[in-house]
C-alpha cells in the first residue's frame, strides 16, 4: 500500500511580482501567523525568483515609462493608487487584525495612514506642474557679463529603488516610500518584513491588477533578502527600515560600499519626551505629557518607531508623574483585538514577544518598576498562544549613572521615567540617546515659555529628525508624538540611521540626482524652458 503524505500546510502561497510577472517562489515557504491565535495564514517565498533580470526589466520598463510621464501625470497616479486602496479599505483592516495582531485604530494608523501620505504626495505633485525635470536654484554666472554660467538641475535617478522594510508597518512603509518615488518618476521594487507581509502584498497585488502604473513600476518580493543587494546597479537607491545590525550589514555590502548605491537608513531609537522646569503637578504641561506617554507606549503595542522610550521630568515631579503615568496605563485593556473591549492588541509574533520580554528583563535589572500591567488577565486570548503583553512603567532616579536605559530600545509598549536637575542637564540626558527620531517637549502657553521651549528645540534640532512642542493651545491640534506627518520630515541622526524621509517634496531629493549643467546663456535658458 502506498502511504501519500500530504503537505503539512495548505495556505495559500503569495505571489511574487517581478519582471512584469507574477511568480511563485520554489523552495520552502515560510509561513506567516495570525499572532493571537497561532493559526497559519498564508505563506511566502522568493527562492528561484530571477533577481537580476527582473530588476533590469524593472529599470527598462518601468523606469522608461515612469521618466516619460511629467510630475503632475506622475502625481495623478498616485491619486489613483489611494483610490484603488481607499476601495479596499475593509480587506485591509481584516489582513491587519489577522497578521499584525491590532485592534482596528492601530490598524488605521497604518493603513490611512498610507493613504493619507499618497493624497499628500498628488496634491504636492501636482503643484509641480507638467515638466519632467527639476530647477535647483538660479543659473549662477561663471565668466563676465553672464555669457557663461552654471544652471543646477534636478532629474530622475535612471536606476530602481529597493525598499527593505520592517514589519511594523507594511502599508505605510511602503507608501511612505513608494510615493515620492513614483512621483520622481523612479520604480520601485519592496521586500516587506516577512512576518507582516501579506497586507503589503494585497495592496501591491491591487493596484497592479488595476492596471493604473505602466508594467515594470511596482514590484514586490516576499520572503528572503537573499540576493537583493547583489542585484542592485550603480545608479540604483536602496531604502532600509528596520534594526541597527542589519543597517551596518546593508552599509558594508559591496552595492553600498564598493558601487556607491545612495543608501538611506532609518534605523531603532531611544526617543524622548521631555516635561519642561517649572511645571508642577496637575498643570495643562504635566496632564498633556502623561496623556501622550501613556498613548505612545500603547498605540501598536509600542511596535512604533517614533514611540516615546524615555520620560524626562524635573526630580521634584517624579513620583507624581509615576504614578499619574501608571493610572492611566492600568486603563489599557489587552487581548484578541476583534474583541470590542480590548485597547491593545498583540506584538507581531511570539519572536517578538520574547525579544520584548528579554529586553524588559535587562532593563529591569537596572531599574525599577513603576507600574506592570502584566497581572491583569488578556482578554479572549491564551497567554500561551497570544503575543500579547501588557505596559510596563520602569524608573531609575539615577538617570545619569544608568547608560543602558538611553541605549536599549524595547520594540514594546514599555518606557522607562527619569528625572533631571535643571535644564541643561536634561539636554544632556536626551543626547545620551546618541540620535534619535523625535523628541516632544510639554510646557505652557505665553511668550516665556514659548521662548525656553524654541530655545530647548532649537537646541535637540541637532540630535534629531524633529522636534514635538505641545503646548495647552495646541492641545486638541497636535499631530502626535509619534506620528510620521508627510510634510514633515521622517529620520533622525547618529544611531537613528542618519536617513531623511518625507518632509513635503524633500523626500524626491533621494530619487533625484542633482547636476551643473555649464554652458551659454542660450544653453541654460535652454534648460530652464524644458524644466
Ligand atoms: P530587521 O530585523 O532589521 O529587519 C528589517 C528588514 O530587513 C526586514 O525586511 C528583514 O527581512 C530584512 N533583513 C534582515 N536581514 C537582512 C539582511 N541580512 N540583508 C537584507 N535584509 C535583511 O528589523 P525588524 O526587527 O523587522 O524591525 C524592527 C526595527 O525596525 C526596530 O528596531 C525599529 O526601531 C526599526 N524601525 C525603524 C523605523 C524608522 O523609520 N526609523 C520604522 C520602523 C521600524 P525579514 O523580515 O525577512 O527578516
């Protein structure tokens, strides 16, 4: 008798899309979880894929047909990708409860949040009007009387951009990303996180198969990195999300360090928030701090990696905001985010949940808990099946003697408190953080205030992307500590990756080479009527 085995895993295996094709990975899938339930969902898998063909169909193709279109043909493409996914909308938030583990407004963070950066690049887009290349300032005259000069210009990098990203956000992530780079007229190929993958996939799969970019422009590769950098030209640019170690392997690899691929890095960071002198107990500054900490550290489960890692409080106010802090975070409600009475849902994976717990474990060698939420039972989630894990508030009064708390990222929703003497020493403090994302600072309203909080962010501009100044006026306006506004600008220094991303029409610099074009008067005025 013949015994059939059966595959162990009937899922369905996501498609690779590359070469203007669609294509099924032939090795070993990897499975991709629902992480509340441990149930499998889908698999992926790149193995055979032809990296090097498809990225030089990718850069013939959909280079050329991209670089054809002018920015605002370019900018209503995007506005049609933001229809096809606002379309979709309900099948997105179903994959992101299913794989990311979220309830449905740490969903939306991501997935509006994607659409809202494509609406902001049509608009931004289109403002460029219909021509095909950039000014970069006015023709500067090299020789007397004008008759030779210098005229900067602005064009399309003629490579592919090759986003690696992280699983904390696979539909902004991508969009962030794609957007001004279709825009610039350059295509674009994605590798998501694997473990989040399948939302990324179905929005590329969407909009491909609405047919709205010319074949070549958007391409998505699930699954092993493997190969991906070997395949990248010279004049190709390489987009990374994710840890400080695999930014350092990425920055040695022979594409970045020995065929000059531009490279752009947003790496993990200690962000801060900062509660300015003076501020007492029950003041607007005081409650707004608490408030944003406490949604900070719970929004995505603290998977966000703009999420606020370190409190600076003068020391008079320690206990006070310690336990103001955990009286809010004991509100959070933690478990299986289809359930209408959970705040929080899941980290992505078990992998993660233990690398959470282990990251804790260190930091609370060094400091104390202020508040564990850890003792209140999930809601409609097995703890043993379930990568969920509650809030945790650490505190050390020795903010100065405590190195590891302004180097270690915990990828969860866990912040630890500090206090600080005077205002130079919290300045100090906040550097140790060596670069960061962003850093919001609390204080009130008047022109006192106002100028001590200008000063304090001109002063942290240096050793961040941005600078979060809430005030009681802005109160109900701010944007939010962590979010990433594309008008303003994404990416921090140092240990943050050193990367510049969004900032309105900044972020086409990276898909953009700039050049002197040097010649005749009629030559420039030439290259100013094409632009
Ligand atoms: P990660 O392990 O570095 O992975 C990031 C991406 O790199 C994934 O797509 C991963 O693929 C890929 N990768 C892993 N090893 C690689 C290699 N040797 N060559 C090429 N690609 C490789 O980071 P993560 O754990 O997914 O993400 C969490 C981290 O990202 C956190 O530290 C967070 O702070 C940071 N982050 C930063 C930002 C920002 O904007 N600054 C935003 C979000 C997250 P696989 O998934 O297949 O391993």
């Amino acid at each position: 008798m013949t015994i059939i085995t059966l595959p162990p895993s009937c899922t369905e295996l996501l498609l690779n899309h590359l070469g203007g094709r669609w294509t099924a990975g032939t090795g070993d899938a990897t499975p991709l979880f629902d992480p509340v339930l441990g149930t499998e969902l889908v698999r992926v898998d790149a193995t055979g894929l032809d990296l090097s063909g498809g990225f030089e169909h990718t850069r013939r193709v959909g280079g050329t047909a991209l670089r054809a279109l002018t920015y605002r043909a370019r900018a209503g493409l995007l506005g049609a990708i933001g229809k096809v996914l606002q379309a979709n909308r309900d099948a997105y938030y179903e994959i992101a409860t299913a794989n990311s583990g979220t309830v449905k407004n740490d969903s939306a963070v991501d997935i509006d949040g994607a659409i809202y950066t494509l609406g902001t690049y049509a608009r931004l887009g289109d403002a460029l009007g219909d021509r095909r290349t950039l000014l970069d300032g006015d023709a500067t005259p090299l020789a007397k009387g004008g008759a030779f000069g210098s005229q900067h210009v602005q064009v399309p990098v003629q490579g592919l951009a090759l986003f690696i990203n992280a699983f904390n956000f696979p539909a902004w992530g991508l969009w962030e990303k794609a957007a001004p780079a279709l825009l610039s007229g350059v295509p674009v190929v994605v590798k998501p996180g694997t473990s989040t993958a399948w939302l990324t996939q179905r929005m590329v799969r969407d909009v491909v198969e609405a047919g709205i970019l010319p074949p070549g422009a958007l391409n998505i590769v699930c699954g092993s990195s493997a190969g991906l950098l070997d395949a990248l030209r010279p004049f190709d640019v390489l987009s990374f999300t994710g840890s400080a170690d695999t930014a350092a392997l990425l920055r040695r690899h022979p594409a970045v360090a020995e065929r000059s691929v531009r490279v752009n890095i947003e790496a993990d960071s200690v962000n801060s928030a900062v509660l300015m002198p003076g501020a007492v107990p029950g003041s607007a500054a005081f409650d707004l701090l608490v408030k944003e900490v406490a949604r900070e550290m719970t929004v995505k489960s603290g998977q966000k990696c703009t999420a606020i890692r370190r409190i600076f409080v003068p020391e008079a106010l320690y206990d006070a905001a310690a336990e103001a802090i955990g009286a809010r975070l004991a509100k959070t409600t933690v478990g299986n985010p289809r359930n209408e009475a959970v705040r929080m849902g899941s980290l992505v994976s078990r992998a993660q949940l233990r690398s959470v717990q282990d990251g804790l474990a260190t930091l609370q060698q060094h400091a104390q808990t202020l508040f564990d939420g850890r003792g209140a039972a999930l809601i409609d989630a097995d703890p043993a099946i379930a990568a969920c894990i509650a809030p945790v508030l650490l505190g050390t009064r020795d903010a100065d003697g405590t190195d590891i708390v302004h180097t270690t990222e915990v990828f969860g929703p866990v912040a630890t408190l500090l206090p600080y003497r005077d205002a130079a020493h919290a300045r100090a403090l906040v550097a140790r953080g060596e670069g960061s994302l962003v850093c919001s600072l609390y204080g009130e309203d008047g022109a006192d205030s106002a100028h001590a909080l200008a000063d304090t962010a001109l002063d942290l501009a240096a050793s961040h992307g941005r600078v979060h100044v809430i005030t009681p006026e802005v109160a109900t306006l701010q944007s939010g500590h962590g979010n990433v506004m594309p008008q303003s600008l994404h990416g921090g220094p140092g240990r943050a990756g050193g990367g510049e991303e969004l900032g309105g029409l900044r972020a086409l610099n990276f898909y953009h080479r700039r050049a002197a074009v040097q010649g005749s008067a009629a030559v420039l005025g030439g290259v100013q009527a094409s632009a």
